[in-house]
C-alpha cells in the first residue's frame, strides 16, 4: 500500500475538480488513510482535551475527510462513463449523517432522537442505493481506454499525455 500513498496526495490536491478519471484504489486508499488520520487526531487530542471537545474534534476532522469524497466520488463514476450526478446519493446520505450528528452535539443524543425516529422510516431508502452504488465504485473495475471524461487511469503516463478528455472511445 505504500506505493499508493501518493493517491492520498492526489486526492486531496484534486478535492474541488470533478475533471478526468479516478481508480479504484486511488478511492480506498483515500478512504483508509482519511480515516486513520481521523482517528489519530482523535486519540493524540484525547488526553490533553475534553471529552465535549474531543468529539468536536472528531466531527471536524471527519467532516474535513468527507470533503474531497464528493469529487472522488464523481471522477470514480467517470472511469465508468457514467455521470458524476449519481453522488446525489453521496450528498444526501452525508447530509443525514453530519445533520444527526450536529444535532447530538448541540442538543444531546435525546434531541438526537426525537429527529432521528421518523427518519428511520425512510432511511432505507437512502441507504439500499447508496450502499448499491459504493460497492459497486470499490470492487467494478472502470472502462478500459480512453472516454468522453479523459484517459484511463489505469494506462501509463505517456498514454495519458496523448488521450485527452475529448478523445474518441478506440474501436472494440
């Protein structure tokens, strides 16, 4: 996994372009390491600070990890030919999650609850594409070649150099 590391990079250099094409692992590395580094903040910040602020903490750095997931997200369903609109879903998930999460903070896991309760009645349909939609983007590999959203980003750097995002498809 060390070789990928530099994906983490790219990721984060590329959070507010939707442009082009991202791979599989450029997606889980991203995920992993976001977390990771989530999770250390959160416990290297666990005994200088309070619990209250320790979990204000966490929300932040969770919220700064989930920031460039959108346009991963998008470029991930390029390398499909597909378009980025499908992270709609994406959207309002995390919209769900870090609204409930804001309101725990707040208000209390009680306020938590009176606005959680009649959601959970819909959540399903929420989470049945969602979940659909992210299996697929971690475990389908993209189209191979070039399409109307860039190079492959599996080929070599050269390849990449000559096939740009208004090359035709090549012939089957």
């Amino acid at each position: 996994m060390t070789g990928d590391l530099p994906l983490f990079g790219q990721a984060i250099r590329r959070s507010f372009t939707m442009r082009g094409r991202a791979r599989r692992t450029e997606v889980i590395v991203y995920i992993v390491v976001s977390q990771l580094l989530a999770a250390s903040l959160a416990a290297l910040a666990g005994p200088f600070l309070t619990d209250e602020t320790v979990t204000w903490v966490r929300f932040a750095a969770t919220t700064l990890a989930i920031i460039p997931v959108f346009t991963l997200s998008a470029r991930r369903l390029h390398d499909f030919g597909l378009s980025g609109r499908w992270t709609v879903l994406l959207v309002l998930v995390v919209a769900r999650s870090l609204g409930l999460e804001l309101v725990a903070l707040l208000g209390g896991w009680d306020a938590r609850a009176m606005i959680e309760a009649p959601l959970s009645y819909v959540d399903w349909l929420l989470f049945l594409p969602f979940a659909w939609l992210y299996i697929a983007l971690l475990i389908v590999p993209g189209k191979k070649g070039p399409n109307r959203y860039g190079p492959d980003p599996r080929s070599s750097d050269t390849e990449n150099e000559t096939a740009g995002p208004g090359s035709p498809e090549p012939a089957a």
